[in-house]
C-alpha cells in the first residue's frame, strides 16, 4: 500500500516543536475549555475571537476557488478529462453522503440516546423552540427539493455568489470562465497567469492568517464552554458518544476500504492533514481549511484543477460529518419528545432525491 509523504518528509530542515500550527491549536483548545469552565463569565465574550478567524477564512474561500479553479481548468489540456473527474467526483460523493446518513440512522435507532427524557414541546419552556420553526407553508414543502437546488447554483448576478459566499455558485461561475478561457486559446493565456499570480497572493494572505488559528480555537472553545457549562454539555454526551463512534465507523471502516481499494494509506492522509483536522476540531468551521486543503493535495502531486474543482464541491455535495449528525439530531429529537415516526420512506428519499437531500445537509 502507499503511503503519502509529507513536504517534512522531503524536507530534512524541520520547524520548531513549539512553532507547529497543530500544536498550538491544541493548547488553545485544552486553555479553553479550563478558561471557560472557571472563568464563565470572561469566556462568554470570547466568542468574537471564533467570529473574526472564520470570518477571515471566509473572506478569501471565494477567490482561491475561482483562482484555482479558472487557473486549473483553463490551463488543462485535456477538458474531457476534467469534465469526467466532476463526473466521477459527483457520484461518489452521492453514494457516501447517503451512506453516512444510513450509518447515522441506523446507529441512532440502536443508541437511543433520546429515550427517557420524556420532554414535553408544548412546555412553556419549551416553546422557545416552536416559536423558532418556519410554519410549514406549500413554498416550504417544494424548498429543497432538487429542482430548487439546480436552480440556486445560477447567482442573481456574478458579484452576489462572492458576496454571499456561496460556495457552489462560486464553482459555477468559476467553471464557465474557466471554459471560456479555455476556448479562446492563446488570447486567453494572458489573462490565465495573470489569474495564477493572483492566487498565489491570496495563498500567502490565507497562510498569514492560518497563523491565527490556535486565537479562534481559544475563543470558540472558551465560549462554548463558558456559555453553556461543562454540565449542560455532559447532558448530551450520549448523543455525542453516539456520534463519534459513527464518525469513527464511517473513517476506520468505508473510508480505509475506499483508500484500500485505490492503493493508498489512510493512516499517512491522516497524520498529512493533522494540523487541518484540529483546527476544524477548535473553530467548527470546517470551510477554516479549504484553502490549505487544496494547496496540500496539489503538493501531494494533484493536478490542480483537480483539486481546485473537488475540494470546493466537496464541501457543497460532500459533508459527511454534518449529515450523520443532522440525521443523529433529528431522530435523538423525536426520541426525547417521544414523537412516533415512521423511518420506512427514509431511505428510499434519500436514494431518490440525493441533491435535495445533500442541500439540507
């Protein structure tokens, strides 16, 4: 099997322990979560420190996709070979989105983390939480259906997709430009380096502010913690449990049978990634990484474009972990308000509507 060797492996000129990104982020998350549970109080304000970092990642996540994406595609000389990777990267992506929503069911039916709480929605205390649901109306019936999100990938204009952030808009638009380089042939070369020099800048701005990743995982830790008490946490630790040990399932078990299948080691992806994998762990925000996460895969030896149209997709049509906990959440809620529900059209939706299903998640 192979193994995916690091830049440091390559590279016998080492950092200092102490300088090591994921090493920080891990103190700032263990002085987090002891600054919120003995200082409540201060660490309740600290949540400005989580807002700023994300927000700071987000800022730049729309341009490195067009960059990479425009650079990648536009520069292929094979875009039948780009069109089949979308192709390929689509479908996988349905199959293990739906599979970690059916592990999530079926382990949540088994844990039932909910049963015995016996909570009662129609509670004074609980009607908080009524009073926050949409009233399901005909317009929110058809919502998320597929149809509806086709048709939210086209923006209202080019400028609102980066505006708003919107991460598969950003793909779309990104995707049509790339192909209209592409087919301009030389003339449009120019105009191609030109977008490559940009995204080298951004990468350098997103590396200046990696470096304060270990300030928002203090901030988002201490918040948490200080906000909601290690008690009030230990309350749902059933549901928790439930849910790593489906997020253990779902990585040790399909995704080391896929890296087997492709020849690949799971354990070496994993150590490779550690630094990203804590600061998602410390700001919940897994959009903090998407930048590095396609600049390590092309220095892994990616194509580009590759990485630059997966990765961003990945994160629209992909997200594994929020899918087992929102199927997790939903179903630990019908157990705790005592709500019978009939799971038998579960699955066979999830089958049918595949792109209105990843949408909610």
């Amino acid at each position: 099997m192979t193994n995916i060797s690091t830049p440091q492996e390559a590279n016998p000129t080492k950092k200092t322990w102490y300088r090591s990104i994921y090493l920080q982020v891990v103190v700032a998350i263990i002085l987090g979560i002891g600054f919120g549970h003995f200082y409540p109080e201060m660490a309740s304000g600290m949540k400005p420190l989580a807002d700023g970092f994300i927000k700071l990642i987000k800022m730049v996540i729309g341009p490195i996709i067009f960059c990479t994406i425009v650079h990648g595609v536009a520069g292929s000389d094979n875009l039948r070979q780009v069109g089949s990777v979308g192709v390929k990267a689509l479908s996988y992506f349905m199959v293990m989105t739906i599979l970690a929503m059916i592990i999530g069911l079926v382990v949540v039916n088994i844990q039932q983390p909910g049963a015995g709480m016996n909570i009662d929605a129609a509670e004074p205390e609980n009607k908080g939480v009524v009073a926050e649901t949409p009233a399901l109306s005909e317009t929110n019936k058809t919502q998320g259906s597929t149809v509806d999100f086709l048709l939210n990938i086209i923006p209202k204009t080019m400028s609102a997709a980066f505006a708003e952030g919107n991460i598969l808009q950003v793909l779309f638009i990104s995707l049509l430009c790339a192909f209209a380089l592409a087919g301009m042939g030389e003339k449009g070369k120019p105009v191609v380096q030109g977008i490559e020099m940009i995204s080298v800048m951004f990468f350098r701005i997103v590396n200046m502010i990696v470096r304060l990743a270990p300030i928002g995982a203090f901030g988002a830790m201490s918040y948490t913690i200080g906000e909601h008490g290690i008690e009030s946490l230990i309350k749902l630790i059933s549901l928790m449990l439930g849910f790593y040990i489906t997020c253990f399932l779902f990585i040790f078990v399909v995704l080391w049978l896929v890296m087997r299948v492709i020849g690949l080691s799971l354990w070496s992806l994993l150590k490779y990634l550690k630094e990203e994998i804590f600061i998602v762990i410390g700001t919940s925000s897994s959009e903090s990484v998407l930048p590095q996460m396609i600049e390590k895969l092309t220095k892994l030896g990616c194509n580009k474009s590759v990485a630059g149209m997966v990765i961003p997709t990945g994160y629209s049509f992909n997200l594994d972990g929020t899918a087992i906990y929102l199927t997790m959440g939903a179903l630990f809620i019908t157990q705790a308000t005592n709500t019978p529900m009939d799971l038998s059209p579960t699955i066979p939706s999830l089958i049918t509507q595949p792109f209105a299903v990843c949408a909610k998640a």
